[in-house]
C-alpha cells in the first residue's frame, strides 16, 4: 500500500506529511460538523492508529500527529463512506469548506449556511478540475449570527481567513469579501447564490493558475496583485449585486451553556486544551451526546468543540460529565495557540506544545495567546495580543514576547523560566 495522491505543503489524508515524530494526517471536516457515525469512525480510526490523542485545528478539521503507518484502503474507504473523506484522492489537499459551529442553531442568524456549505463541499467533491488549485484555496460562509468567522468578530484575533468569504447581511443575500495576506478586501458585492459565485470565481481562479508560467500554483492574492479585485470580479462569468448594506458584528461567546434557537434546548462550548482530546474524552463526549442529545458533536474554528441540542433541564448533569472526562468550559483552557513545535516541525526552535500546556496552568485571565516557534507564525492566522517567538538564547531554547508588536522585554526569555513569562503577562491584565 502507497499513498493515494501527490504530496502538498499542507497535510491531508491521501498523502502523508512527515515530521520529526511520525506522520501527520488531516482530515477535512465541512462547517466542522461530525454526526454520530463520523465521530465514532474517529475515535476508532485513532484506536487503531494507537494515537492517544487527536486535535481539532484551527479551521475545524481533525488531525492526528505521530502516525506511523500508511492508512489501508479498508480506513480511506470507512471514512469516505461516512462523508469525512474525498472521493477522489486528488481534491483532498483543497482546504474544508468553513462555516460557523453554530450554523442552525445560533438563536440571532440570518441563514442557516448547513445546506450551503454541504452544497459547495458537493461540488468541490465532484468538479475534478479544481484539483489544479493550490492547497491554501479557502472558503467561508458565515450566516451573520453571534459567533461570526471572517472578520466580523470585534476581537482581531478571532478573525478567520478565507481567500472567498461570503458573510449574510439579509435573511435571502451574502456579501462578498475576498482575503490575502492575512486581511480581508470588500468588494461590495452580493448574491443570494452563494454555490453559482464559488462555482464561477473558482473557474475564473483556475483559469488564471493554468496560465500561470510559475513552478508553484499562485494564490489567490497573486492572482489580486496582477489583476486587481474590480479587475478580477470582471473577469468572472456571475452577476452579482452592489452591495451598500453594513455586516454585522459578531460576539464569539460560545464556551459554557449558551441558548439555541430552538425553545428548550442549548449548546454547550468545551474549551480544549491547544484543541487536544484523548481518545477517552472523545468517547466519553459521543457517549454524551448520545444519551442527552443528538449525538452531534460540533469543530469550532477556534479549536473548541460543541455539544448541541441538550435539553435545559439536563445541561447541569452534562456540565458534571464534562468535568469527570476532565474536561471544561473555562476560557483559560483555549486562551493559547501553539503551532506544532519540536518534535513535530523541523522549523521550530521550541518545544511549543509543551511550553504551551505548562503555560496554561499560570495564567490568571483569558487572554489571546500565541506561541510560536518560529517567525512563521504557524497556528494562527490573525493577530494575537500577545505573542511568543520561539528563538534559541545563549544555547537553550527562548522566547522574545511581544504584546501586539511591541516587544515585553529586552532579551529572550529561557524557555526553562516559563514562570516569568507567566507573570509578565498576567501583569499585563492586573
């Protein structure tokens, strides 16, 4: 057994991306919504892997690290029956369809994207053409409720970035912005058919990566560089709105019990520790899920998870199940973003992760934090408030922190001093 597909730069299934501890296997998960079948395909696919843990990314996949074997074709064809697998290898490397978690159930929303997105991430499966697109070709639908992805949240580092962004601004109609280089550009624009305009600005994008005289795939903010977004939006064979109406802005409260727009019921947030789970907290959530509600389980794109549909009169047990799978709803559990760090990236200066986890247990408030071992700055995607750049000081491993970018001392800190770095920052919110 081989791999199915040719190797990208970013992870997927059908192809495998190794690192220093094994090989890493992301499998897409569109609008980041796993029914029952799916969610117990995972934890017996990671079961079978010997994997102990597995981790939501942050644009609502699920990947697994250190695998040490070529999945069988018995694994891609469980998981391509169940939906969590392309069913031609070659699309794989194409990035999830986002949505928000909340899609459905989010009492303030304008439209319900669930249909949508599973219509886009139908026709991505079954255009075999789009596989010419780079990996890092990206698309949100955003229903204009509460937790909002793109960048309708107030707070920047929440902002989730898609290179086609469609955000609701009426119950019938989407407004279209376009992201590069970590920023969004309006076009003012609209449609009330979101699959037609993907359809169109994917071929139009196709078209200009076909032409290109380039070794690697251009991106989407190469194609803006050339031709201009007024430009680019000529070219594309769609009629779209103008647009003159505002976007709405989005509170990203979503951890702890929070009311659902069907009467009686609510969601319950879970902040996960870096988006880890264990197999054991994995099955222990679909056993919840199970028994007091849908046995839905919902990715967030902030690396949380959600259990929906649980009744009011049951969401005190559930909160005391939670705590027993250790477990919880404390927004200090997903205050960090870490990349993968050593062992896992060669790049990296630090053990990330580790630092990270160790990091957690001293902070005192919820602030963004974002560890990053170099400047890359891998795992998240937007600005953070405050940042650790994993660098090497006097032969140990260090970070330089910064509080947006102004830096918070005047040399690297030893990463063996994480006390410190505790302090300053929690200093920062006394």
């Amino acid at each position: 057994m081989t791999w199915l597909a040719t190797s990208n730069p970013c992870p997927g299934l059908f192809y495998g991306t190794p690192a220093q501890d094994g090989t890493l296997i992301r499998i897409r998960v569109p609008g980041g919504i796993l029914n029952r079948d799916q969610a117990i395909a995972i934890a017996n696919l990671a079961e079978r892997w010997n994997t102990p843990v597995v981790q939501v990314t942050n644009r609502a996949n699920l990947q697994f690290r250190a695998v040490r074997s070529i999945p069988t074709p018995e694994v891609f064809s469980t998981l391509q029956s169940v939906g969590l697998a392309a069913q031609n290898p070659e699309l794989d490397h194409l990035r999830n369809v986002m949505g928000s978690p909340t899609a459905g159930i989010d009492p303030t929303e304008l439209i319900d994207t669930r249909s949508v997105i599973q219509a886009i991430d139908n026709y991505i499966q079954n255009t075999p053409d789009l596989a010419g697109l780079p990996p890092k070709f990206s698309i949100g639908i955003d229903g204009g409720g509460k937790i909002g992805i793109g960048a309708r949240s107030e707070a920047a580092w929440q902002h989730r970035y898609n290179e086609i962004q469609f955000s609701a601004v009426t119950c019938d109609r989407f407004r279209l912005t376009l992201g590069s280089h970590r920023r969004f550009y309006e076009t003012n624009v609209e449609t009330s058919d979101c699959l037609g305009a993907i359809a169109a600005l994917a071929r139009t994008y196709l078209e200009y990566v076909q032409q290109s005289q380039t070794q690697k795939k251009p991106r989407l903010r190469d194609l803006l560089t050339d031709w201009g977004i007024e430009s680019f939006l000529d070219r594309v064979p769609f009629e779209f709105y103008p647009s003159d109406t505002v976007t709405s802005t989005a509170r990203s409260q979503h951890l702890g019990i929070q009311p659902q727009q069907q009467n009686g019921l609510s969601y319950i947030g879970i902040a996960l520790k870096l988006g880890w789970m264990s197999i054991s907290q994995l099955q222990g959530l679909i056993q919840l899920s199970e028994t007091y509600s849908s046995g839905e389980l919902r990715l967030t794109p902030w690396q949380s998870i959600l259990l929906p549909h649980i009744p009011l009169e049951h969401t005190s047990i559930v909160l005391k199940e939670i705590e027993a799978l250790e477990l919880s709803t404390n927004p200090i559990n997903a205050a960090i973003v870490a990349c993968a760090g050593k062992p896992g990236c060669a790049s990296s200066e630090t053990h990330t992760q580790i630092h990270a986890l160790e990091l957690i247990k001293q902070l005192k408030s919820p602030n963004n934090i974002h560890i990053t071992g170099c400047t890359k700055k891998c795992a998240q995607p937007s600005p953070a408030e405050i940042t650790l750049l994993g660098t090497t000081f006097q032969g140990s491993e260090a970070y330089s922190l910064f509080a947006g970018d102004r830096p918070l001392s005047d040399r690297p800190i030893p990463a063996s001093e994480l006390s410190t770095i505790a302090h300053l920052i929690n200093t920062l919110h006394d």
